[in-house]
C-alpha cells in the first residue's frame, strides 16, 4: 500500500495510491485528521488496507496535488556521515556517537515541486536518503524494540548547500534552506518491508546515476539511531528519520557536480519508489 498526503479542492486529504487512482482514507477515518493521526493507531492500517482492496479509486492520481508524506513533521532528525563508503569520501571516520542534525519542516517539499537553487550559492548539491516515518512515540526506547516504533519508509533529498555548510563546524546552515529537503512521493508501510536492510538507494541525476548504498551498509542503524534520539528527546507519530547519503555526492567528485536549474533529480530505493524533483533559482 502506499499512503500519501494531497491537495484535493482547497483541502488537505490523504489517502492510498491505487493504480492510477487514490481511495481518500480522510473521510473514512474522520477520528483520524492527517496522516500523522492515521499512522499513530496501528489498528487503522488493517482496515485502511481491506477498504483499499475492495473500494474503486474515488478519483484520478492525476487530479491530485501531493504534499510531503507528512506535510507539517514536528522533527526532522538527519544522521550524518552513516554510511562508511560516505566516510571515507568525505575524509571522516565514523564515531563513537551518531552525527545528528536537524531539518525544520518548512524546509520540505513533495515530489513533483521543484528544489530550489538559493540566491546566496550555486553549491548545492544532492543526497539521496532513505526516511523512516515513526508511528508510535515513545522516549527511552531500547534497540530491541525500536523497529515497534516505525510506521514506514519514504524516500528523501537532504539537497544541501555545501559553502553555507561549512561555515563553522556546526553545519546545519547548509541543511536548513526553503524548498531544499524533498520528501516522498509516498509512504509504504513497515509491515511490507520484510527486511528493511536488503533496500537499495540509489541517486540519479539527469537520467545518470551517481549514488549506490544499500541499508546493510549503515554505520548506525535504524534501531540503534531511534534509541539514541528518544533518550533526548521523546519520538512523536508523524516524525522523521533521515539515516544518512551514500557515497558519490556531488562537492566530493572532480570536478564536483553541483544541481543547477533544469537538473531532474531522483531518489529511487527498491521496494518504495521513486521520488523525482526539477531545480529552479530562487526568484
């Protein structure tokens, strides 16, 4: 199944993606108002999914506008330097610790909508990601029963404007730009993932790939991030889990490839989709 959130007539919806159509879940779990809600009562996906197999498609997908899996996420947590490929181009060593930043959520955008290229750089550059969307919250959660916690997977560009990045070493500057973080297209829940570690996420650019990784290769993984993250902070239905970029990132290649406008840039992970953004400058 793959859930998605939408604009239909002025109104913000979500719903399951059918073929070439949507069955609208909002009005058939009106306790639920967002997907967020949705994703908190496990015993909802059940029902979601047997009303999806037996009602037609209440409209085209064509005629929907989509928004960001989660369109308003209270936390955006990104890992960096997690996979070791992606270490070892960067000319870092993975840690003890996780290296953790965070998004805020105006800086998201679906698929479909354009990446932005800001006014203040032409270094901007692409991260092909794999997000995890929490279902259930919790603080001081043990790695033994973190995955309990994961509603489902998404795919993600931590598009990153790598000058403004390095300013200091506290490099959430270059993570925090309008209309730089897409996330989508839609979600597909955990329970029709066998092993979420046999995914493979991969980076295209302009139909050419230039990043590989699969889960297996994570130095921290997704058990052991939400564990470490829920010991400062409690995990909330809706929030999101980016676990890191494989290697093969634009400013580490020679000469570097940056994203410019008219680039197409796309996510594909198997067994989730593909997530496809245009870039445009800022106006």
């Amino acid at each position: 199944m793959k859930l998605i959130s939408y604009q239909k007539a002025g109104q913000a919806l979500y719903g399951a993606v059918e073929g070439d159509g949507v069955v609208e879940l909002s009005r058939r779990f009106p306790q639920a108002p967002d997907l967020a809600s949705f994703l908190a009562d496990s015993s909802l996906l059940a029902q979601a999914r047997k009303m999806v197999e037996e009602a037609g498609p209440d409209y085209a997908y064509s005629d929907i506008q989509l928004d960001s899996v989660i369109p308003n996420p209270g936390k955006v947590i990104c890992v960096g330097i997690n996979y070791v490929a992606h270490a070892e181009e960067a000319g870092r060593k993975v840690g003890q610790f996780p290296v953790i930043f965070q998004r805020f959520a105006e800086t998201l955008l679906p698929h479909g909508e354009a990446l932005v290229r800001p006014k203040v750089s032409q270094e901007f550059d692409f991260e092909a990601e794999l997000a995890v969307v929490i279902g259930k919250g919790g603080a001081h959660i043990a790695p033994e029963d973190a995955m309990d916690h994961v509603a489902g997977y998404t795919c993600f560009n931590d598009a990153s404007v790598r000058d403004w990045q390095f300013h200091t070493h506290q490099y959430g500057m270059g993570k925090t730009f309008r209309k730089t973080g897409a996330l989508g297209p839609w979600l597909v829940p955990a329970s029709e993932i066998s092993d979420y570690r046999e995914l493979v996420v991969r980076g295209v650019l302009n139909g050419e790939q230039l990043q590989e990784g699969q889960l297996s290769e994570l130095a921290f993984d997704i058990p052991a991030l939400i564990s470490y993250v829920s010991k400062a902070l409690p995990w909330n239905p809706g929030d999101i889990l980016a676990t890191g970029t494989p290697s093969g990132i634009g400013f580490k290649r020679t000469p570097p490839i940056f994203l410019k406008p008219g680039d197409v840039f796309e996510v594909v992970i198997s067994e989730i989709g593909t997530l496809s953004n245009t870039v445009v400058d800022e106006a």
